[in-house]
C-alpha cells in the first residue's frame, strides 16, 4: 500500500551497482486485524456470563406414610420457633404450638431485614448453648486458616448431636400468599444464623387464621 | 516571505499497544466466557448467602416463571431424546425424526405434551414463543400429571441426575411446594434451589 518502496529510480545507479534485493518495509497494515481484534472482543463482551447461579441444597424429610399425627408432631414445644411466612414479605412468628383448644399464642411481626427475624433467631439460638456464638467462631477460624473445612463440619455435626434435644428448631410455614421469594430468604436465614434444625411445613388452618386476625387488628 | 512549512506529521499511528491490549481481553473473554442456551422463560432469580456451585451437566431443572408456569429441562442430548420418546408412547403422541433431534438440542421447555409437536415444529424463536404464551406450561395437576412423568421417565434414564428447581422471586408458594411435592412422590429429597449470589446488602 502506502508502504511500497518507491525509490528504486536514479537510472545510472543501476549499471553501476550490483542488483539488490528489494528492501520491502517491514510495516504491516494492521486495520483489519485491529478490526476483527475489536469484533471479537465486543461479542465476548456482550455474551459472557460472568457470575454464575449458586443453589442451595435441601432436604426433605422422607414422606412415610406409616407415621401417625402424634409422632409427626413429636417437637418439643419449648424450642420450637414457628416462623409463618406471608405476603408483602412479612413473617410472623411465636413459640410453641398454635393448640385451638387452648389460649393461642401471640403472633409477634417481623421481616427479613437485617434487624428483623434475624435477630430474634440470632438471640434464641445463643440463649441455647451459645449455639449461633460458637459456631460462628469456628466459621472464623476456617476462615482464617486455623481449622480445615472438614473438621469444621465434624465439629459442628458433634455439637448439634450433643445438644440435638434442647436446640432451637424453627418450623417455616409459608401461607398460600408467600412468594418463592420469602421462602429462599428464610432458608438464607437458618444458615445466617447457624440454625440446624429447621423444616418446611405449610401453615396449618389456625395459623391462617391467627394471620387472618393479625392483619385485621393490627 | 517564506511560509513556515509545518512538519506534515505521519496520519498513521503505533497501534500495537492498542491491539495488544484487545487481544488480551479477546483472551480473557474467550477463555471466561461460557454460553448460556436461551431459556425458554424469563427467571428472576432469588439471592442467597449459599455458594454452592451447581454442575452445568447431569442435571435435571424445573423452572417456575413469575406467572407460576412451569418449565422442565434436562441436560444430555441422548438423555433427552429417550425422555421424549417415552413420553410420546405414554401419552401416543408420536414424534418425526427432526422433531426428535430439535427436542434434544433445544433448552428447556414449558408446554403439556399435545403441544409439543406444533412447539418442535415451529422453527422461528417468535413461533415458539407464541405458542408458549398460549400455553399455561406443563400441566401439574395430580389427574394428568406431566411434570410427574417429565421428572419419573427422567430418573429412569439417569438416575444420577441431580434435581434444581428455579424459580422465580414472585412465584407463589403453592406453586413451588407442588413441585417439591411431585419430587417428593417420585422419591426425589434431596434437591437444590437455584440462587443467585447474594449482593452487599443483606451483610
């Protein structure tokens, strides 16, 4: 192109000197390459994904048929944190069983705001063992590099099979206008707050009723 | 008087620190990126603190779309391909060759059986798209349970799958527990839960 070497004239020069060799300009045009350089990157650009999704496992309990109502039910009452999800990401919740023969419980409002159900789950679950506080320092020290991944987990195991009757259990009971949203949030929240025993249930017919009630006389 | 002749400077700039700047990107672009097969529904995903990595093979996905419409997918081309031809014996609906080998290349899908030649056969992405508006994805009810055939024909052909359900943020809750429930009856109870990373604010 621009490049060609030209000055090859001066007639009388050539009898004279020996022929030489073209000396073509070692420049290049690099446009199209730049071009292409440039096409490329815009497509990867525009079709990479860069974070990908992240999932968390779950566990369902078994569905046996052969359990009766009063063995299903078998939680003890004391630690038992019900957590009733509902619509516009609102959570009730309260202690105990919701028993329609007997005085119901109060239904206390919160939401999955950093100050909201966290909290009271963070609070529950130290009042038992100091179970949130020390797992969360052994969360630490893997952290740091002073424990390896798996003896975390057998500590954690050991620790919940130590006090496997006297730990909170959070039952989560999502009504018919909770959102997929509510439930993932709350599942996040039992492994913010280290919480090892949780469930997902459905909000039974009292319950709808005490959120019925609730959303009357608030 | 003479004018002062400016030096006519070259039009031509060094470019090789730029290209090779490009190139680089083009590299790290090339070797980062991965591509995603369209989905045949819109998905917001919920966010999670978990950072559990899903596998992109050996996987089986329903997806739950914010109008609670149902999707199914599962990966392998051969997988797939008898998936299909299990279901049309159930259901007698038979399917051509092409059809067969468009069902095993394409993602995920979320109309009931009857649909599906028509849905095959459509050619064009706004084709597709008009007959998935129409249909209200994949029938769930217990009387004609396709998502439970989906998911049972699936489990035969690979046992080892793992199982996802993606839903979107504003599904409904019912609408993912009757999921969980079709899982739970073909003996699935161990699935995972499609998440996003979680972002700054929850922290």
């Amino acid at each position: 192109m621009a490049e060609l070497n030209t000055d090859e004239g001066g007639g009388g020069k050539k009898k004279h000197s020996k022929q030489r060799a073209k000396k073509s300009s070692t420049r290049i045009d690099m446009t199209p390459m730049v071009d292409l350089g440039f096409l490329l990157l815009t497509f990867f650009i525009l079709t990479t994904t860069f974070s990908k999704p992240k999932a968390m496992e779950i566990n369902m309990p078994v569905k046996d048929k052969d359990l009766t109502d009063a063995e299903k039910n078998k939680v003890p009452a004391e630690h038992t944190l019900n957590m009733i999800l509902t619509k516009d990401n609102v959570v009730y919740w309260y202690f105990g069983v919701a028993d329609p023969n007997k005085p119901l419980p109060a239904l206390n409002k919160s939401n999955f705001s950093k100050d909201g159900i966290r909290k009271v789950l963070i609070a529950e679950n130290n009042k038992r063992h100091n179970a949130f506080k020390q797992i969360e320092d052994w969360k630490k020290e893997v952290a740091a590099g002073k424990l390896e991944e798996a003896d975390y987990k057998e500590k954690v195991k050991a620790f919940r099979a130590q006090y496997k009757t006297s730990s909170l259990i959070v039952l989560l009971k999502p009504d018919k206008d909770a959102k997929y949203k509510n439930v993932v949030d709350a599942l996040d929240e039992m492994a913010i707050c280290n919480i090892g025993s949780y469930a997902l249930l459905e909000a039974n017919q009292v319950e709808d009723m005490m959120v019925a009630n609730a959303n009357t006389y608030k | 008087m003479p004018k002062i002749k400016m030096p006519k400077s070259s039009p031509s700039i060094d470019m090789t620190p730029m290209v090779d700047l490009a190139f680089l990107l083009v590299t790290f672009f090339m070797l980062i990126s991965q591509f995603r097969a369209e989905e045949a529904a819109v998905i917001d995903m919920p966010s999670s603190v978990s950072d559990l990595v899903i596998p992109d093979k050996d996987i089986m996905m329903i997806l739950v779309d914010k109008d609670d419409k149902v999707f199914f997918t599962v990966t392998g081309q051969d997988t797939r391909r008898n998936v299909l031809e299990k279901m049309g014996e159930k259901y007698k609906v038979t399917f051509t060759e092409e059809q067969k080998k468009e069902f095993s290349n394409m993602s995920s899908f979320g109309v009931p059986i009857r649909q599906l030649p028509a849905y095959l056969d459509a050619g064009s992405p706004e084709k597709k798209k008009a007959i998935q508006d129409q249909s209200k994805g994949i029938p769930l009810d217990s009387v004609a349970c396709e998502l439970c055939d989906w998911v049972f024909y699936s489990r035969i052909g690979a046992p080892k799958y793992r199982v996802a359900i993606k839903g979107d943020q504003a599904a409904s809750y019912p609408a993912i527990r009757r999921v969980m429930d079709i899982l739970q009856e073909k003996k699935v109870n161990k699935f995972n839960l499609i998440t996003n990373m979680e972002t700054g604010s929850a922290e």
